[in-house]
C-alpha cells in the first residue's frame, strides 16, 4: 500500500467513526478535475510552512478543498471555468488566516461549529502529518516530495468530501 491508500484509507475511517461522511467519501469529477490546477499554485506556499506549521501546510489544503466543494454546489458555472481558485482564497486574508476565511465566508460558520470544524480539520492533518513521518522517507528527497504531494491530495478530496455530506449528498446506488 502506498503512502496516498494509507492516508485514504485512514481519513475515510477516522471520519466514518465521527459521522463525518457515509460508507464512502462523496465526490464529484468536478471538484476532482480541478486539484492539479489547485495544487500547482498551493504548493509553493504549502512547502514553505511545511517545516515550521506542518499541520497547518496540509490542512489548509482540506479548507481548500471545502471551499471548492461549497462552490461547486452553489454556483459552479461562475467557477468551473477559473484557473485562481486557490489565489482567491490566499487573497482574501493571506495564508495565515485562510482557514478562518474559509470557515467564516464560505462556509458560513461561527461558534461551536466553527471550533468544531478547526478540531477536525487539525486532527486529520495531525494523523496525516504521522503517517508521512512514519513512512520512512529520506527528507528533501523526490520521493518526499511526491508523499508530501500524495497526502495534499487526499486532504483535498477528505474536505471536499466532508463539505459534501454536510450539504447532503450521500454516495448511496439509487435503485
């Protein structure tokens, strides 16, 4: 199993037992077909705090991905087409406070919900952060780089996925 499965597998399990999400993650090819775009401007900024603000480099990626989760649910005509979605999100406080602008503008949440949701997101990018130091990866090697990359992603899709369930959508077969 490679580092990408094992983070998947550990996200989906830790947010099935909290209620997070159903039996499987909701997805969209939507939100899917825009995290190379998403993650070729976020990685330069992701890198940098990587070192000092671990958990914060992958876990604003999750606030990013339930960003473009809310998006997509309510206006992606005006979105599907933009190619700055994350330096939109950067934009509008910086770096440093993109998950609060996230959780206040897009999301729309305050008080308890609002701390809840920072809790939950700093659990799944602590969890991240362990497994990809446990992988036994040489630091500043190519192979870091690409687990690095690897767990982005499944940050990505883990808050899209998050984001989806709490607006309802279910991934169940319709009969």
């Amino acid at each position: 199993m490679n580092i990408e499965e094992i983070v998947r597998d550990d996200l989906a399990c830790y947010l099935r037992s909290l209620g997070e999400i159903g039996e499987k993650m909701p997805e969209t090819e939507d939100i899917s077909d825009k995290w190379e775009q998403i993650s070729k401007a976020y990685i330069p900024d992701g890198i940098r705090e990587f070192s000092d603000y671990p958990t914060v480099s992958l876990g604003w990626m999750m606030y990013t991905g339930m960003a473009v989760a809310t998006f997509w649910e309510e206006d992606w005509e005006s979105w599907h087409d933009r190619d700055d979605i994350y330096q939109e999100l950067r934009a509008a406080r910086g770096f440093d406070c993109m998950d609060e602008y996230i959780r206040q503008e897009i999301l729309g949440l305050d008080g308890k919900e609002y701390d809840k949701l920072e809790l939950l997101v700093a659990e799944c990018a602590s969890r991240t952060d362990s497994i990809l130091r446990h992988a036994n990866i040489e630091p500043g090697s190519k192979e870091a780089f690409q687990a690095y990359v690897a767990c982005l992603h499944q940050l990505y899709l883990a808050g899209a996925g998050i984001q989806l369930s709490r607006m309802g959508y279910q991934m169940t077969k319709v009969n």
